[in-house]
C-alpha cells in the first residue's frame, strides 16, 4: 500500500483532531446545492473577493469611501462564512 494511503488510514487512531476535522468536512464550503460542488474555503474567500474588486483591482480603499464601506459590510459575512 503507498505510503499516503497508509497514513490517511492510520488517521483515526493517529491523528484523531485531523480525522474528526475531515471526517466533519469543516474545511469546505456549500454556495449551491447542487452535490459535489462543495469549495475549499480559501477557494470561496478567493470568488467572494473577486466580486469586490474593480476592473483595475482592488485599489483606493481608503481614498474611496463608497468602496471601503462595501468592504467593511461584506467582512463579517465572508469571516463567518469561512470560519
């Protein structure tokens, strides 16, 4: 058996915190219902970032109030949505 195979089954008497995490799927994240289209968190928090940016990037935050204020709204969400 490969070595990776191995460790990923010795896990649950190993390395119980990891298997638990995995086993509980606390690393991904569900924007639609359709199954198997779960994301990685850093993946969601990547999409969600591209939708506050402008087409020359996510500049001028704090010389564009209208801007800086869209991004204080959308944190609280986008931490409780990748905590």
């Amino acid at each position: 058996m490969p070595v990776h195979l191995a460790q990923m089954n010795a896990l649950e008497h190993e390395e119980l915190m990891t298997y638990e995490a995995l086993k509980s799927e606390d690393f991904v994240v569900t924007k639609l219902e359709i199954p198997f289209t779960r994301l990685l968190t850093d993946q969601t928090l990547e999409q969600e970032i591209k939708v506050l940016k402008r087409p020359g990037g996510m500049f001028g935050l704090s010389q564009d109030e209208a801007v800086l204020g869209h991004l204080l709204v959308v944190s609280l969400p986008l931490y409780r949505m990748v905590k």
